[in-house]
C-alpha cells in the first residue's frame, strides 16, 4: 500500500490510484468542494495534505454530524406541518 505524503503534489492520475475512484467521481468532489486542487496549465494538482484530509475519519464523523442536524431539522418541519 502506497503511503500518502502530506508535502507532495499528487496528480489527477495518481489520486485515482490511491482512491480507488474513477476521472468522474474526482470532478465531482472537486465541483462539491470535497476536496481541494490547483489547476496548473489546464491539469489539477492535489496536495497530500487535502487527500488525507478527505480520507480522515474525522471528515466522516462531522458528515454524519451535519447529517442528523438535518435529518432533526426536517422531521421538526414534518410534524409541525
């Protein structure tokens, strides 16, 4: 298993590779702004740092968190109206 460096600039290419996720899947959480890139000569350039920070279970924890806030919110909007 390749280890992620947090320093290094890591091309389209090789985040497909380490995430296992297809051309598609990466413009799209680039158009979410899931993860973050920059674009150098028309080619996005991913930092280590923002993979790993997409990959951290700390990331999933606070979807799930943002997740039941809206899930309350919405069942609250349900039984008032």
């Amino acid at each position: 298993m390749t280890q992620i460096e947090p320093n290094a600039v890591y091309t389209t290419e090789e985040v497909q590779e380490l995430l296992k996720i297809s051309n598609s899947t990466i413009k799209r959480l680039l158009k979410r702004g899931i993860i973050k890139a920059h674009k150098l000569g028309g080619q996005y350039r991913f930092l280590g740092k923002e993979i790993l920070r997409v990959v951290s279970p700390d990331l999933e924890q606070e979807a799930e968190q943002v997740y039941a806030k809206i899930k309350a919110k919405t069942k609250e909007k349900l039984e008032n109206w």
